[in-house]
C-alpha cells in the first residue's frame, strides 16, 4: 500500500470504501452488558466489475457489512452482519449505491462478556456475500481492523 489515502487504505474489491467511522463508546467507557453503536460511512467508487447500471450503481451484488469486535487473539466478542442501512434504519443493499454518495450504516454490537482490563480488543469491518460466503478484498485480507482498543495498563 503506497498510499494513505482512506480510499486506498479501507478498499473493499474496489468498489467501496471506508470514509469515517464512529463509535457511541470510548475504550475506557466499555462496560460489559452494553451495545456498542458502530457507524460507518461508506463511499462507493468505481470498480471493474461494475453492475450493467454502471453509471450509478457500484455493485451487482447486495453484500453484507459485518461488523466485529474481537479479543487481541482472534476471539470474537460481539459480531453483527447486515445489509447496510442508509441512516434511518432502512436498508439500503450495496447494488443500489452510488459512486460518491454517502451511505450512512449504523452496527449494534452487544457487549455482553467480560472485558479483560489488560488486553487489547479491535474492531474489523468486512463485506461478505451471502450466498456464496465470499468477502470482498481489502488491504488486509477479508476484514479491514478499524481501532486497537487497547484496555492495558501503559506503566
């Protein structure tokens, strides 16, 4: 990767990418039995394998967002998967984005186990085809890692 470019750097198969991504919690408000609200702003952009609307739409296939928070060894926390939503809670499948229009997409994640105070958590975003369980590439394999979420002591 040779560049720090957001739409290089959280690429999904060149047809989409990450532009922002928030959270309702800090690391250090994380409790055990609360959601952690993810929202991720998505751009679509131009790929090569383009659906036949190529002047509008991005995708022929509809994806799933999955959203995941995980321990610092792999182990899944919370995880939630659905199709994108477009900021009010309506749907809003990858075959119907735009090229440069914002699609606003709202995860809950339930966080319902303990919270190890000396480990290190991450949330990884990734788009998975339902029907064939394929994800789309990124940079850093199937999920793209958002933010270290680093719960340990720095003494």
């Amino acid at each position: 990767m040779d560049s720090c470019d957001p739409a290089d750097f959280y690429d999904f198969g060149g047809f989409a990418y990450i532009s922002d991504v928030e959270l309702n919690l800090a690391p250090a408000d994380m409790t055990p039995c609360g959601p952690l609200v993810v929202t991720i702003t998505w751009l679509g952009k131009n790929g090569e394998s383009l659906s036949e609307e190529a002047s509008t739409a991005v995708l022929a296939t509809d994806y799933l967002t999955v959203v995941s928070f995980q321990s610092d060894n792999g182990r899944v926390i919370s995880e939630n998967r659905q199709v994108p939503q477009n900021g009010d809670g309506q749907e809003q499948p990858t075959s119907t984005w735009e090229v440069g229009r914002p699609v606003i997409d709202q995860h809950t994640l339930e966080i319902d186990d303990y919270l190890d105070l000396n480990q290190s958590y991450v949330l990884y975003i990734g788009m998975i085809d339902p029907e064939t369980n394929e994800w789309l590439s990124t940079p850093f394999g199937h999920m793209v890692p958002i933010n270290p979420y680093d719960q340990g002591n720095d003494e």
